[in-house]
C-alpha cells in the first residue's frame, strides 16, 4: 500500500509551521522578551535559534524521513532499540503538554466569542468597587465556572475531526489556518506601529543594551525561548516528516521553518509592545510581570479598550490565538496517533483514543488552574530532556554519519557542514544547563521540604517526581516499546 504523503512542498511547510506557531510566540514571547531586556534578549533569542532550534529541527526531519516512525520508532531504528524508552519519553511529553494545551485552546475560543458578541470586560474595576465585573473578575469567573470543561472539549474535538482525515486533512486545515493566522498577525502588528507612541515600543525592542548580554539569566530565558515556541526537539517535526517525498529536502526547509516561526514570534511582540507602550506606558512593566494568563486574558482586553477600533483589532486577535491553538493542536494529536499506529492499531481508533485520552486527562486542567500550572511546568522543562535524547540520538548514530546521509539526504537544497557535528554536541551541553537551571530556580532554600513535594505548582519536587515515574515505566518497558514501535501501523 502507498504511504500518504504531503502533495507539495507548500503543503508540507504550512503544516509544518502550524504545527510550529503555537500561543507560546503569541502570549509568551512578548512578556518574555519585555521582562529580560528587549533588544537585549533578541540578541540571545537569534543565537539560539541557530545552536538550538534549526540543529534540533535538522534533527527531526531527517529522523522522520529515514525512519518513516514517531519518536520510538526513530530511536529504535536509528540509536538502537535500547534507546526506544528515550523516544517514549519524547512521545509522553509532547502529549502529556498536549493534555492542557488543549484547554488553552478552549480559553481562547471561549474569549473569541466573548470579544465578537462584545461580552468582554476592557475597562478595569476601581479598587473597592462593588458588582463590577472587569477583565480579572470575568477571567476569574470563566476558570471558576464549568466552561472551561466544555470549551476543552471542543478544542479536542476540532483538531480530531482534522486528525481523521489523514494528511490530507492536516493539508487543508494548515492552507486555511496558516495563511489567515499570518495575515491576521501582520494587520494587528501594522495596526500597533502606526498607534501614536508606538515608536517607543520599537526602541524598546529593536534596541540592545550590549551590557545586559553579560547577565546569564537572559542567554538562559532566551534559550528557553526557542525550545518552547519553535516546536524543536518535541517530536512533533519527526511525526509529520513520515509524510516527506522520499527526495523531498530537509536543509533548506529546517532554516525556513526556524525563521518563519520566530518571525511570527517577532510581529506578535512587535504588536503586544507597541500596544503597550502606545495606550499603558505607565503600565508596561506591570503587564509585563502578569504572567501569560494575565497578560492574554487580563491586559489584552484592556489595551484593545484603548485603541480605536480595538473591539474588532480584539476579535483578530483572539481569532489568531485560536487559529495557532488549533494547528499545534492537531500535531499533538497527530504525534500521539502516530505511536499507537506504529505498534499496528487502525488509525481511526488510535485518534479516537487519543482523542478520549486528551479530555479525560485535560480535565484536571481545565477544572483547577493550579493543576495547569504544574502540568506546564512539569513537561514545559521536560521538553529540555527531549532536546538532549535527540542530541543522543545523532550521538548513538554516528554524528558524522547523520549528517551525511540523513540530514544531507536525497533532494536538499544545502549541504550542511561539518560545522553542525560541534554544534549536536553543544546542544547536549546546552540541554544540561538549562534543565538544570530550571530546577534549581524552584528550590526554596528556606523550606527544602516544601521544595520536595508532589503537589505545587512549582517547585523542583514535582518536576523530579513525575519525571521518575514516567521514566521508571518507559524504561521498564523498554524492550516492548522496541518490538511494537515498527512503523507499520496506517
């Protein structure tokens, strides 16, 4: 039987992106790079996107195309089926983020209603104000109620209905979803530059302070960056390169999928920041420190209640959110799918039971936000260690081998140098750091009991429990994951 493939190039790129651009380049980067120095931090978010990003997205395509497998398949073929409980961990961790990131999505729909039936709140309550309802009452009353259950299963069950129709419907979601998504983000990003005062929100940015280069916390944010919103190192990359032509390229589309992702990345914070220097100034480093629920669900509404015509520039973009929601979203789906596929179960039934899967375990998500919080902690910093098993991968491989017979395969448009053999080592090194950076910022030297507990939403505890257990379980099943994971499954 002829395995499916994308039909084109342009196909498989906006597939690719919107599997890339998620609510992280949206919400997250522009508070992060506002609150680590602006300019400063662009200038350690470009240098990570060419030693982290692209080498691990180089990675992930070759991984996919060679091996025709999800994550275990690709470990086991390509470092040896010792390695498959490696790919396990990979698999787990972009589905267990795809557990609660499904509920942002129903965040996002539900404050898209909200903005086109006009029902969200844009002007703040005045302290001791009694029966007003303004932005942070009207968040807090929608993650109290039961709608975030429902909207939760709408999210989930939008992206399977995508997921059913195989790479063709992943094909077609991604020609609409993608385009309207990047037009939708370059009209609300003219719309902010041309606001009176938004030149200060572009010095700001555009603007570096070549001394704060010597503060190691913005070269570690920045890094953190690029694993979160480029979508490198997840496995997500290698599920959809099964559906390369055999002599499609590799170099050439890694680059452009790198840069296009943190060009959207750069016209969200370009839009959020000229905003907020245009109509809050005063406010800026308020918004800045509210988190990204905060700054998303909180400030936004406030700022568009401020721009002229800010009730339709709301509607755009909490449109955008959904549209970026929803395409990494059906990858999710779509990595988690592809695992059980591989080990010979029916395609409809494996999404069907991912679906199920995704609303069942999202449900704690969607019903406590304490519990969100320490989901998106716990495999937020996971997704470190899954950029370290792919470094180990090529490792376990051959680095030189890799990259001349997987990486420049059949069909590339670069050649990619001996300079990439160093810079796979660098991103082991780079994995290190920065996992270990995480935890220990979640060590309370006051209270190492408190430090060391399952239940927070932060602390180095949780994380090192978790990642044990799930661990414990991968590698005990080790030689299973390896005899099932042979990429047979359609």
């Amino acid at each position: 039987m002829t395995k499916p493939v994308f039909s084109s190039r342009t196909a498989m790129m906006l597939a690719m992106l919107g599997m890339a651009v998620g609510t992280g380049n949206i919400w997250r980067f522009p508070r992060i790079a506002a609150s680590n120095g602006g300019g400063s931090f662009l200038v350690a978010w470009v240098v990570f996107l060419l030693l982290w990003s692209i080498p691990l997205i180089l990675v992930e395509f070759a991984a996919g195309k060679a091996s025709r497998s999800g994550p275990i398949g690709a470990f086991a073929k390509l470092a040896g089926k010792g390695t498959s409980w490696m790919g396990a961990w990979v698999a787990f961790v972009a589905t267990a983020i795809m557990f609660y990131y499904s509920v942002v999505m129903g965040w996002t729909l539900r404050y898209l209603y909200g903005a086109v039936t006009g029902t969200v709140p844009t002007t703040a309550c005045e302290a001791g104000a009694t029966g007003c309802v303004g932005p942070q009452q009207f968040w807090d009353g929608f993650i109290g109620s039961p709608w975030p259950v429902v909207t939760h299963a709408l999210a989930i069950g939008l992206a399977v209905v995508v997921v059913l129709r195989g790479v063709q419907g992943i094909e077609r979601a991604a020609r609409i979803l993608i385009p309207s998504l990047l037009v939708l983000v370059v009209a609300l990003t003219i719309r902010a530059v041309t606001l009176p005062g938004a030149s200060a929100g572009l010095a700001f940015l555009f603007t570096p302070n070549w001394s704060d280069l010597a503060n190691a916390d913005i070269w570690l944010e920045a890094l953190t960056q690029n694993a979160w919103d480029t979508g490198a190192g997840w496995g997500l990359i290698t599920a959809y390169a099964i559906y390369m032509k055999k002599r499609e390229d590799t170099t050439l589309n890694a680059f452009v999928l790198g840069f296009g992702n943190n060009s959207v990345s750069l016209l969200a914070g370009i839009m959020v920041l000229c905003t907020v220097f245009a109509t809050l100034p005063n406010a800026a480093t308020e918004i800045v420190g509210a988190g990204n629920e905060g700054l998303t669900f909180i400030w936004v509404p406030q700022l568009f209640g401020l721009m002229p015509g800010g009730s339709v520039f709301m509607i755009l973009f909490f449109l955008a959110l959904v549209f970026a929601a929803w395409s990494s979203l059906i990858a999710m789906i779509e990595l988690a799918s592809r695992v059980l596929t591989d080990a010979g179960m029916a395609r409809k039934k494996a999404i069907l039971i991912v679906g199920a899967l995704g609303f069942g375990l999202g449900l704690p998500s969607a019903i406590w936000i304490e519990v969100f919080r320490n989901q998106d902690w716990v495999w937020g910093v996971g997704l470190m260690v899954s950029g370290l098993f792919f470094a180990i991968l090529v490792m376990r491989h051959g680095v030189d081998r890799f990259r001349t017979t997987l990486v420049n395969s059949d069909g590339s448009d670069l050649v990619i140098g001996r300079w990439w053999n160093v810079v796979i080592y660098l991103v082991a090194v780079q994995a290190v750091v920065i996992t270990v950076w995480w935890l220990l910022q979640a060590i309370n030297t006051d209270d190492l009991r408190a430090s060391f507990t399952l239940f927070s939403e932060f602390n180095v505890g949780t994380v090192l429990i978790q990642w044990a257990l799930a661990l414990s379980v991968f590698i005990g099943l080790n030689r299973w994951l390896a005899a099932n994971a042979t990429g047979q499954g359609e």
